[in-house]
C-alpha cells in the first residue's frame, strides 16, 4: 500500500502542463491510474476509503490489568 501511494504522489508531484509533440502524447493519467489501484486495493481487503471510522461518541472502556 505504501508504495502505491508513493507512486501515486510521485507522478502527482511530476504532472505539468505540456506543450506540442509532448501534450499529444500525454493521454494517459498516471495520478488516476494509481488512484484506482488503491482504491481497487481498499475494495478488496474490505477497507474504508479513508482507512479510517468516523469516531464514535462514547469513548472505548480499558479493561484494568491484572495484578
């Protein structure tokens, strides 16, 4: 998971505008492409999209530890 999202931020930081030969041959989105592996990855495994719960409003009881 972390390297998908390596990749996902690495081809984020490297998008830019293009301009002649360049921009007509870049048609494909890398940041998507990754962005949907990870969301199919999440899907998968059941998982959240946030990873995530909203936080519930009573807070969890600890048990005591034994003595």
């Amino acid at each position: 998971m972390n390297e998908l999202f390596y990749r996902h931020q690495m081809a984020l930081m490297a998008t830019r505008p293009l301009h002649g030969a360049s921009a007509r041959h870049a048609d494909f989105d890398l940041p998507g492409h990754y962005a949907d592996r990870i969301d199919a990855y999440r899907v998968r495994r059941g998982m959240s999209k946030y990873f995530a719960e909203p936080a519930s409003a009573t807070p969890p009881t600890i048990p005591p530890l034994p003595n």
